[in-house]
C-alpha cells in the first residue's frame, strides 16, 4: 500500500512538471490534437499508479516523449504555417453577410441543426443577423454579428433539411399548412428546403439545398 | 524557446536511457547466462560442491542485477526468472538432480528472451 501511495505522488509530481513545461493553455482553447495528448497524458499516468507490477518508467518515459513532442511540434507549427495548416487546420468561414455556406457545413461535416443551437449559444436566433461565423482550428464558432436594431422575437428552424422541426414548430406557433404555403410561395418542395426559420410573427427565412454555394 | 530545449534535452535524456539500458542489460545477461553454461559444465563433470557455488553466485548475482532491471522490465517477467534462479542451488543441494540440466536450460531460455525482450526490433516494436 505504502509503494502505490509513494508511487502515485512520484507520478503526480512528474505530472505537474510536465503540464508546467507544455504551458498555459486553457482546456478550452486546446486544439484536437492537444486535446488527444492530455487524454493520453492521463491515461498513462493511471497505469503505473495501479499496478505496482509495471515499472514506474513505463509510465514516465511515455508522457516524457509526448510531452516534448508536443512542445517540439508547437515550435514547428509557431515557425511554418504550412506545418501549421496540415496539423491544426484553417477556420473555415461558416456564414457571410447571413448566407450560409453547405459547402463549408458538408467540410466541417455540421448540420444545420447544429450550426443554430451554436449559434443560440451565442444569443443569434437568426442567420440574417450574422455578419461573419468562422469555425475556429479548436472547433468553436466565432461570430460577428450584423449591427441592427435588436429583434423582437427569434426565427427558430421550423425544417432542417428537409424534415419539419416540431419544436419550432410549437414555439412559433406555425402549422404544416404555412409552412407548405410558405415553400409553395418560393417555389421550393419541403425536401429541397435545407433550412426554413420562422419568428412569432411568421417572418421566414428560406434557405434551398445547394443555394449559396460559396 | 526555454520549453522547446527542455523538450530536446528530455528526449535525448531518453534516448540516452534507452541506449544505456540495453547495453547494460546485454551484458549482464551475457554474463548470466556464461554462469549457466559453467554451472551446467560442473554439472556434468561431477563437481557438485563447485556447481552449487556457482549457483549461488549465480541466484546473488540475479537478485542484485534485477535490483536495476525493475527500473524498466515488467516485473512479472523478472520474478517468474528469479522462481527458476533459485530453485537451481536447491534442486542440487536438496532435490532430483536428473532435473538440473532441465532447470537450468529452462533458465537460460528465459534469460535469452529477456536479453531480446527491450531490443528495438520491428517485431518488438509491433
């Protein structure tokens, strides 16, 4: 029992001197493969503190080499951004001026659902309102809102793509028949809509499959 | 610039480790399984007394060498070699002596596979 108490402080020791060497990004700010390497991190640390079987090392060594891996590829990334780009990605621009992009969407393998509740989020309820929406290299969306009078009421998804949505359907208080006249007004069938929003006043907002393929 | 040194410095501290340890490692088994070899030729000649010294001479030897082997070998694999290590002195002091040359066969064998067992083969390696 003493050996595994000596065994997890020695670890937990190491653990902190090598998250102080890998710096002081936030949980939230850490890119896919940052992530991927603190996951591991943990999960190597655990196996020499449970099985006073293994040596201490088989668990050190790993996290030494992914520690400084990591710190060696971060200098790389920091010197060419090409390197950069391979590992981490561009931010991809999601919206602009209020049109979405499926073609960003299908690359960033999103649906539109998705995009709106993380839109929602960040207090948007409608695409018109979005200047700008950039899905970051960390998987977050940024957003740069149009400046406008603040909006009375919030365009909920009443069909997303293709299929109606009943609780936007309930909030706004739509029937099938508005949405089905509202599609017949645009010319649009329900399963070429990839997006119909609708307000509480039934203002829509219609985007088609394929439209706006920037 | 300071953590990307410390990064270079901690893998080649690594590097360092992993040569140092299989060298080391070499050569202790190479002088452990050499003991076997001449217990095992005592043995055959019939000198009991001298083959039961080197035996033990051979368990002390172990013992202290896996003192630094634990550092890095699992430690399963070192206790099942220090099992058969020790039963040699006794099977020859105490024991069926037609079943010495088996255990000690049996004890080099297991040796040989540890000497291979840190070696940076593509087998190991996968």
């Amino acid at each position: 029992m003493a050996i595994t108490a000596i065994r997890t402080a020695i670890i937990y020791i190491f653990l902190i001197a090598a998250l102080r060497i890998t710096g002081k990004r936030q949980l939230g700010e850490l890119q896919p493969i940052e992530l991927v390497v603190t996951l591991l991190i943990s999960d190597l640390a655990s196996v020499p503190m449970q099985e006073s079987g293994a040596p201490l090392l088989s668990g050190l060594i790993p996290i030494a080499v992914l520690v400084s891996l990591e710190l060696i590829l971060s200098a790389l990334m920091m010197k060419s951004n090409t390197l950069s780009t391979i590992i981490s990605g561009n931010p991809i621009v999601v919206i602009q001026n209020g049109k979405l992009s499926q073609k960003a969407l299908r690359k960033l393998r999103l649906t539109v659902e998705d995009l709106m509740e993380t839109l929602r989020q960040q207090d948007v309820f409608d695409l018109r309102e979005v200047q700008y929406a950039i899905a970051e290299t960390n998987g977050k969306i940024s957003v740069f809102k149009v400046k406008k009078p603040p909006q009375t009421s919030a365009a909920v998804p009443v069909v997303n793509d293709g299929k109606l949505v009943q609780w936007g359907m309930e909030m706004t208080g739509v029937t099938e028949q508005w949405i089905s006249t509202t599609l017949q007004k645009h010319g649009c069938p329900l399963s070429e809509a990839l997006l119909l929003t609708a307000d509480d006043q039934h203002h829509a907002y219609l985007i088609r499959k394929g439209e706006n393929k920037t | 610039m300071k953590r990307v040194v410390v990064a270079i410095v901690l893998l080649l501290l690594v590097c360092v480790g992993c040569v140092v340890s299989i060298t080391a490692q070499r050569a202790v088994l190479d002088d452990l399984t050499s003991q076997t070899h001449a217990m095992e030729t005592l043995f055959k000649n019939g000198d009991i007394p001298g083959a039961v010294a080197v035996a033990e001479a051979f368990a002390a030897d172990y013992t202290h060498s896996t003192r630094y082997f634990a550092l890095f070998l699992p430690h399963n694999i070192l206790s099942d070699i220090e099992k058969s290590v020790v039963s040699l002195p006794a099977i020859l002091e105490h024991g069926e002596h037609k079943d010495f040359v088996a255990e000690v066969y049996r004890c080099r064998l297991l040796l040989q596979n540890l000497q291979k067992l840190e070696l940076p083969t593509l087998q190991n390696i996968l």
